[in-house]
C-alpha cells in the first residue's frame, strides 16, 4: 500500500494574502444524555461530557471552537462559559457590574422551550501543548435550565455537540 504525506499543499495560484487558513485536525464531543441544573451566574456548572482537548502543531496556529447545544429553560436567562483550560473565552469586552454575568453567550427563554444555542469563537492559544476547551452554563431568575432536555416534560431524543478546529496560520 502507498502512502503520500506532505506539510502542505500550495494552490498553483500561490496562498492568500497572509497564507495559511486550511484545517489541521477537527475534534468534536458529542452529549446525548439530559443534565439540568439550577446554578445561578457564578455558580457556573461544566457541562459533563462536553470538552475536548487538542494539541496544536504549531503555536502560530489558531483553534476554531464551534458549539451547539440544545438548552432548555421555563422563563429563565441561559448563560453558556466557553473556557480554555480555566480561562473564559469569546465574551464581549468591557466590563459588566460583576464578573458573574459574563458569558459567551445568553439566551431568554420565555416559557416552556428547547431551542438551539450556538456560537463559533477563533481562539489564538500560542502554544503546542494540549489545550482543553470545554462548556459550563447557568440560569438566571432562580429556574432550571438543561442541555438536551425540555423543562416543559415529554422524551425528545437531541444531542449537543463541541467542535474544535486546528487552522493554520
């Protein structure tokens, strides 16, 4: 059997501008159970089953995480942490009245819903080491949210899933 291996392949055209850009590696998690919780903002809980580690080739290379979660709550705010290692990542800048309420990304859930809560982030690690990103999240107004799981009752069979993309620079 044969075998070709090379670094990189280069269009006849020549690389874009600042060359770079093709995917080195793609991992991915993928959560079919229910987990429910109750936390408030700063009592981020992980979302169990859902991190993933990679080790980057390079550390000019940057990693593009993508998530996509089915989240349910009953009148509640969702808030999703996107973290490397124990650093948040993807929130917006500046500064809120407390740390607690930063997140990559919130949801209102007015009544009984499942819906999807999805989000890409670039992330420049720098590093060759093994990177571990993973999820937490947490209500606001004191209810339940859950992953994969409608508050409202009834079985619906969904999953949730972490990807994360090595490109290089």
């Amino acid at each position: 059997m044969s075998q070709l291996k090379v670094n990189s392949i280069i269009p006849v055209a020549g690389v874009p501008t600042g060359g770079g850009g093709g995917i080195v590696q793609i991992k991915q998690s993928v959560k079919t159970d229910v987990q429910t919780t109750t936390a408030q903002f700063g009592s981020w809980v992980d979302i169990s089953g859902l991190s993933v580690a990679i080790t980057p080739t390079s550390s000019s290379s940057k990693i593009l995480i993508n998530y996509s979660l089915m989240c349910s709550a009953n009148n509640v705010i969702v808030g999703i942490k996107l973290l490397r290692g124990s650093t948040a990542i993807g929130e917006g800048a500046g500064t809120p009245s407390t740390s607690n309420y930063k997140a990559s990304l919130f949801s209102w859930t007015g009544g009984n819903n499942l819906s999807t809560m999805s989000k890409f982030v670039l992330d420049s690690p720098a590093t060759t080491s093994a990177t571990t990103y993973k999820l937490q999240f947490a209500g606001h107004n004191g209810g339940t949210c859950g992953i994969n799981d409608f508050t409202g009752g009834g079985n619906y069979l969904t999953d949730s899933t972490l990807t994360v993309m090595e490109v290089s620079a």
